[in-house]
C-alpha cells in the first residue's frame, strides 16, 4: 500500500467505522433473483443478454447465481489498442461519497502474460454530453508468461478517452480462477466550474479486506504528477451512474475470449467489508 505525504488532508472515513449502526445501504444485489432487474441494464458494444452478459450459475461467490461477462476479440497478430466492453450499470442520482464492494472471479484467460488490462469498476455521470471525468478501478496483467497475474490500478477518465491520474499497485494481485473482495470509497471532488482545480477527491481501493491504494491527489515527490483523482471534473453533477463489468484492453492482437463474474455487491454510506 502506498500512502500519501499529506498529513493535513482531510480523510475519508477509516477502515474500521464502517459496517455498524447508521450504515445506509443504497443498493446490493446478489443476483438470486436469477436476473438483473435491480439494475438499470447493460452497455458496451455488442452487448447481449444472456449471450455474453449472463446471470447464471456457472460461477458463484454466495447462493445459486452470479452475473458473468464474456470478453471476446480475434486474433490479429497486430499490436493495436483494441476494447472490449460490457457492463451493467446503477444510477443511483446525487451521491457524492460511497462505497462500493463486490466480489470478483475473473477465469484464467486462453494467454496469460501479455499486458492485458481489465477494468472492473466504473462510477461516473456518463449522460453528461461531452463527458467529465470518472473513477475507474483496473487491473492490469503485469508480468511476461504464464501464470500470470493482475495488479490493482485506478484513474480518472474522460468520456473521450483522456485518461488522468493513472496509478498502479504492485504490492496486491488477483489471481485468476479465485473470489476477490474489491471495495472502493469514492468521494467527489470539489466543483470548481472554471478549472479542474482543486484535485480534492478520494478514491481509497481495499483487496481482500486490505487497503492497497489510497490517491487523494497528486504526489508529486512520487512522480505521479497526473494523480489528480478529480472525480467528475468541473461539473456539477454528482456522479450518479455505478458500474461494474466493464472492458477488457488487449494491445497485442492477442485472441481473447474469457468470463469474468460478479456477485454480492453492495453500495453503503461507510465501508462494507468482506
Ligand atoms: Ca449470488
């Protein structure tokens, strides 16, 4: 875990406050309705439901289902940047500050090692024209070869694709083929409609029960001057859309064709835990 040099910012809840009385649960699903029908639907490019987005149970972290999302590209052989997405997606309309857990199961994929990124969890205002810029947890497959592994990382992202803020664990992996917590906190960054200024929000990311990252801002005297964690820009909505699913990047031309399961997930006012 890499904290940051700033002793007087304000922090986020802690780790231990969370779970008891006053907890606000503003959404959970465990998909044993056998459905998605607390969520508001499904997105990506060549999304279908059940053909690559499917609760079923296949895989399952608690009960007798869980929701599953097939990443499929052919092989080129070129090395482009190329995107595959699917996600299912909560509006929940002017939070500001949350958390958001989930379990996570992402089956060993047909080549291992290859740079592969996976993002997981989404939690931007998606239907504000002309974007802002939104919290994205990832994973990226690090080390050459087989078996390989995933290591956290987490960024702000503009709809048009600029992506800010990129910051990258190598302290906590996930494994293919096991059930992982991941929980965020997210708070939104101060609105500043004249400039990005000030780079104020929070995001704090625990695997497994254990805080791994913790990106109030910029660091500079770590070099990651883009870690603005400005969550949701100049605007002033608050975020209002959550999601999980999300995309799998391959960048090799490498053939992907691969599950990833979500189950118990959950949006409360102070931390969740496993
Ligand atoms: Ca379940």
């Amino acid at each position: 875990m890499k904290r940051f040099p700033y002793a007087s910012y304000a922090f986020g809840p802690s780790h231990a406050d969370g779970g008891g009385s006053g907890q606000a649960i503003y959404f959970e699903d465990n998909f044993e309705t056998g459905d998605l029908s607390k969520w508001n639907g499904y997105g990506g490019a060549g999304s279908s439901y059940p053909t690559n987005i499917n609760v079923a149970g296949t895989v399952t972290h608690g009960g007798a289902y869980a929701c599953g999302f097939r990443y499929v590209q052919v092989f080129t052989g070129v090395p482009t940047g190329r995107d595959t997405n699917r996600w299912i997606y909560k509006v929940l309309a002017g939070k500001t500050e949350f958390y958001m857990r989930g379990y996570l199961y992402l089956v060993a994929p047909l080549t291992q090692g290859l740079g592969v990124q996976r993002k997981l969890m989404w939690c931007g205002d998606d239907d504000v024209a002309g974007g802002t810029y939104d919290c994205v947890v990832t994973l990226w497959e690090t080390n050459a070869g087989s078996p390989s592994y995933c290591t956290f990382g987490a960024l702000s992202q503009h709809d048009a694709g600029i992506s800010t803020g990129l910051y990258q664990s190598s302290s906590q992996q996930v494994h293919w083929d096991t059930w992982h917590c991941v929980e965020i906190y997210f708070k939104m960054n101060t609105v500043n409609p004249s400039d990005l200024a000030p780079w104020d929000g929070i995001l704090r990311t625990w695997l497994d029960g254990s805080e791994i990252l913790y990106g109030p801002h910029v660091d500079p005297t770590q070099g990651y001057d883009n870690l603005h964690m400005n969550m949701n820009g100049m605007f002033s909505n608050p975020f209002s859309t959550f999601s999980i699913g999300r995309q799998t990047n391959s960048y090799q031309g490498e053939q992907i064709d691969e599950w990833r399961y979500w189950d118990d997930v959950k949006i409360a006012s102070s931390y969740i835990g496993t």
